[in-house]
C-alpha cells in the first residue's frame, strides 16, 4: 500500500520542485539585492538598476532574466527601456514556502513590544463617527477594501460580533478600530470569523495597528474562535506583514477575485488557528 504526502505529512513533491526553483534563483547574492532594489522602489529601468549596484549592463539583464524567468518581477518594455517591477505574488510566496518547508505548525500569539501610548477598549456608541471616519481614510489608500462606500453605521453594528469590536485611542483620540464578523450563520462554522483592521491615517506607523491585532486575536482565543481569516491586497504588503507577526499563515493567493473600481484585483487568504485546542 502505497501513501500520500497529505497522509504522511511530508510536502509534496510538486511543491518542492517549485520551491527549490525559488531557492535556487536566490542562491546569487546579486539576485537578492536586485529583488530588494526592485521591491524598495516599485518600478525601476534596467539602467537604473545597473548604476545602484554597480554592476554592469549586460550582468544586470541577465540576473533580471533569471528573477522573472522564476516570476520574482515582471518586465515591462517602452521603447528602448526595460522597466522592472516586483511580481507583489512572491511577497507572499515565498513566505509561505519557508514557513512549508520549516513544517511550521505552532505560531506564536504576536507581538508583545507594545506601544504604551495606545490604549484598547470596547468599541462605543460614540465612536462610530470616528470609526467611520477612519474606515475612509483607510478606502482612500486604494489597498484596504474592495468597498468603494463607507459602509452604514446600522450595517456594519448588524454583521460585527458584540464582544470583538475594538477601538485604539491615542492621547484620548480614536486612532483605530478592529472588528470579527462570522463568516456563516451555520453552526459548524461558530467559531470562524473574518477580521478586519483600520488606522487612521494621523496614526499610522506607531503601532497602533499591532496593538489592535494583539487584542483581537487574544480575545478570540479567549472566547473560543478557533479560525481567524482575512484577505489583504498584495500591495499591503505592511498589512501582510503585520498578519504574519500575529500568527497568521498565507494560505493561498485568490487571483483576479473580484473588480476594484473596474480593475481585476487579486487577494492573499490568510489566516490564524487558536493557540491551543478549542473546547
């Protein structure tokens, strides 16, 4: 009898060839630093390229070539000019293909460096204003939501759970907010819901959004929601990363899921097990 890589817990071997494909572009050192370059500034031309690493023309094409032959960046050619640009699939690829190989199973709760300054609580009756307010600025970055509307007040109060609604205040201003809605209205799903995170523009960058994180996913542990999920942009790369420090796995890249003002937009699915075994 033969068995399978699901039943062995080994990684199959499909995605260990694609893996070591990945790896083994990396292996030249002059690779990452190009991947990196790319990253860092989005869109850059081959020649710019060339004279921040200083390197020359031809050794700079061929290393390109090789990043996107694995589909690290995408190339784009206007006239005589190669521009270069990060393929936002692999930001959350190659993650996930570390954390496969590793066997990782047991990820920590998040973070636990703190910021003093920023206090959480129970959202109120007189923060939805400010909660709404936030959810603007936050449909405004063009990489938060696929709504195009802030939602209404009545709404957003009838699909949020009572006990997971948080808000994050900063010298007495309400920075940022956290909610979980149930992703079915069947028993068997009870204990999986769909979060959603928000900064207010003012407040970005000072941790308020891991303080609203570190809250939601201990207070789901505590209350027996054994399946925290969410989908973020591949251009929230900030927001991936703040996931990931939560214990939050990437579990796939939902490709051209749905239409963002006309665009077909694609999606990373992550999500967070409890900590420990559910009751």
């Amino acid at each position: 009898m033969t068995t399978t890589a699901s039943e062995t817990g080994l990684l199959p071997a499909e995605d260990a060839a694609t893996y070591a494909e990945w790896f083994a572009c990396l292996a030249e050192p002059t690779r990452v630093r190009l991947l990196h370059a790319v990253a860092a500034a989005g869109t850059i031309s081959v020649g710019t390229l060339t004279d921040q690493l200083g390197i020359s023309q031809s050794t700079c094409s061929h290393h390109v070539r090789k990043l996107a032959d694995v589909g690290f960046v995408l190339l784009n050619k206007e006239r005589t000019t190669t521009f270069v640009s990060v393929n936002t699939a692999c930001c959350t690829g190659l993650p996930h293909a570390a954390d496969a190989v590793m066997g990782v199973v047991a990820r920590p709760c998040c973070p636990d460096d703190l910021p003093e300054d920023v206090t959480i609580r129970q959202l109120e009756p007189g923060d939805w204003a400010d909660v709404r307010r936030i959810y603007a600025e936050g449909i405004a970055t063009g990489h938060a939501t696929f709504e195009t509307d802030v939602p209404a007040r009545k709404s957003l109060e009838a699909k949020w759970l009572p006990d997971h609604r948080w808000v994050a205040e900063v010298d007495g201003q309400v920075a940022g907010w956290a909610a979980a809605t149930p992703v079915s209205n069947r028993d068997c799903y009870s204990g999986v819901a769909e979060t959603s995170v928000y900064v207010g523009e003012d407040f970005r960058g000072r941790g308020v959004g891991k303080s609203l994180l570190h809250k939601q996913v201990t207070a789901a542990d505590a209350d027996g929601l054994w399946t925290l999920q969410t989908s973020i942009f591949p251009e929230n790369r900030a927001s991936i990363a703040l996931h990931n420090s939560a214990g939050f796995r990437t579990v796939g890249l939902r490709e051209r899921i749905a239409q963002h003002h006309g665009v077909w937009r694609d999606t990373v699915f992550l999500e967070r097990r409890r900590t420990c075994d559910a009751d």
